[in-house]
C-alpha cells in the first residue's frame, strides 16, 4: 500500500500545524492542562470552526465536512506533535462507533452536535477509564442489551489522574444512569469494534506526532549544546543515535498512514494493520521519549523542561487502548 498526501491534506497539516505553533506553544499547554476541562476551550472551539476537526470524518448528511476518518487522524498527528491536550480523540471514536452501529435517528441527532464540538466520549464496559468520561456532553455506551446514549448528568462520572496531565481520564458508572437505546446487540458489537480500530490508529497517530516532536526537541538541542569547544550533535556517536531515531520516526508515520488509511477505507486489512501501527508507535515512541530524556541530560528532567511531557504522554500513549504486547498477540503471524 504506497500512497502520498494530497495537495488538499497536504494543507490541511500545514494549516493546522501553523494554528497550534501559535496557540499551543509551551506556556500554553502548561495553562490547559490547570483548567477545570484540562485542555484549551478557546483553542478546540478555533480548531472546531476554522478548521472542522470534529467534523472532517462526519458525512455532510449529518452536518459534517464529507471527508474521511483519514483527514481527521492527520489533523490527530499535529495535536500530539504539539503536545496539546484536546479531546478530539474521544471525539473521533465515538462518532466512528454511532456510524457504524446506531440507528439512524440517534445518527441525526448525536452527529451534528459531536461535528460542532461538542465533547463525546464512549463507554465499552470493559471497566477501563474512560477518555474525557467526566467532561463530555455526548456519551454513548456499549452494554449487554446494546448500544446506548447516556444522559451525562445521571451518570456517575470522576476524573481519574494519571501519570500524563494532557490526556483526561475517568470513571463512567453507568449503574442507575437513565439511558436510551440506539442500536440492539449486533449493533453495539459492530460499534464496539470500530471504536477499538479508530482507538488504536488515533494513538498511533498521537504517537506519531509526539516521536517527530521528541526528535525535533533533541536535535535541536544538540546543535546548541557546546561541550569540549563543539556542539555535543557533532560528536559521531550522538549522530548515530538521532539517525537511528529519524529511523524510527519515519517508520512510525509509514505504519500510522498505513492504518488510517486501511481503516478509513475499510479495507480487508484494516484490524491488522491497526494492530501493528498502534504496537510499533507506541514502543517507538517511548524509545524516542527516553533518548530525548537521555540527550537533554539533566536539563531534561526538571519540571520546567518539556522533555517530562514528552516522556509521560509517550507512556500514556502505550497503555491508551491497548498495549503493544495486547496487539500483537492478536495479529495472525
């Protein structure tokens, strides 16, 4: 499967990397990451309206862009490459789980209010956290009857904290939350299982993103760090050790696209191909993440530094929908 941006996604990267080189620089995700919401409400609504990023992936009958989960996972790749805190992942999944299996009228009504911004989340009963469970203002679940919108202020819903401040979590108790059915068994089934895929790539994605992020921080480092008279990037070992991770960089983003396009298309690969992006970016970038640590040298490990968002949200990203380990033990090899 060999396939380039388009001139169209091409500027849709560009446009949105310039957008969060100016509002999310690092003082700025340092101030989301204290608000009530943990994330930039200003910066998601500018992300929202100027650019469409809830809605890329949203058919145009549901008050959507009409593109596909494909740009909207490009759009995912500039959000960790900026460390931004922002719930476009959650987002994202529960839009793919009601189009593949709620009935048409909760389609209609849910849709257009995730496309507009509204912060959705979904909840698989698998009794894991849930990803901006506490905040959002769509929440459907996957349970033994089927799939269901969930009134979000009947839900017992609390954030949970965790090593990485950019990415919210939280436990949704579902038990006497007032609900309404929109999909049977089969449904929540076909939805649950779209929700892991687009989980999967969108980490992978993520991941993605942050690695090139980690490797542009150390490189330029590097090349301003003077030990012994020279800039400690011209010694030869520390070449050898940015190259193998442009390598891995590289490689990330060739798996990355891989799986969002198969995903996106619905391609007969699409499950594997999830698997190995989600397994192969998730290690790599906490390879990457660690030599960052590593190459800054003490800098690297103060709280006014970078280097320890980089590391924490590497390693959330290993354990957000499924470890490395869990995904390979379900390839057929």
């Amino acid at each position: 499967m060999e396939f380039g941006l388009s001139e169209e996604q091409e500027e849709l990267v560009s446009t949105v990397r310039g957008l969060l080189t100016k509002r999310a620089d690092s003082r700025a995700v340092r101030a989301a990451i204290a608000t009530p919401h943990g994330y930039d409400e200003a910066l998601w609504h500018t992300l929202v309206e100027q650019i469409g990023a809830a809605a890329l992936g949203i058919p145009e009958a549901y008050d959507g862009a009409g593109f596909s989960l494909f740009e909207s996972l490009l759009v995912l790749e500039e959000v960790g490459r900026s460390l931004a805190p922002s719930p476009l992942l959650s987002s994202l999944v529960t839009s793919e789980a009601l189009l593949a299996g709620a009935e048409e009228e909760a389609k209609a009504r849910l849709l257009p209010r995730i496309a507009a911004g509204e912060v959705a989340a979904f909840v698989d009963g698998s009794g894991r956290a849930v990803l901006d469970g506490d905040i959002a203002t769509v929440l459907v679940a996957m349970t033994d009857g089927g799939l269901v919108e969930v009134d979000p202020a009947t839900a017992r819903r609390e954030h949970v904290g965790s090593v990485d401040q950019t990415i919210r979590l939280a436990h949704v108790d579902l038990g006497g939350a007032a609900t309404t059915p929109i999909g049977d068994s089969v449904a929540a089934s076909a939805a649950g299982e779209r929700a892991a895929l687009v989980g999967a790539v969108g980490t992978a994605a993520l991941a993605t993103g942050l690695a090139a992020r980690a490797l542009e921080m150390t490189v330029g480092y590097s090349k301003d760090r003077v030990q012994f008279g020279r800039p400690i990037g011209s010694f030869q070992a520390l070449k050898h050790r940015m190259a193998d991770l442009l390598v891995l960089v590289e490689m990330s983003r060739s798996a990355s696209w891989a799986a969002s396009y198969a995903v996106s298309s619905r391609h007969d690969d699409a499950a594997a191909l999830a698997h190995v992006a989600k397994s192969y970016c998730a290690e790599a970038v906490a390879h990457v993440a660690g030599e960052t640590i590593q190459l800054h040298g003490g800098i690297a490990i103060t709280w006014e530094h970078d280097a320890h968002l980089v590391f924490k949200r590497a390693h959330a990203l290993g354990q957000l929908f499924g470890q490395p380990h869990e995904h390979r033990a379900l390839l057929d090899l």
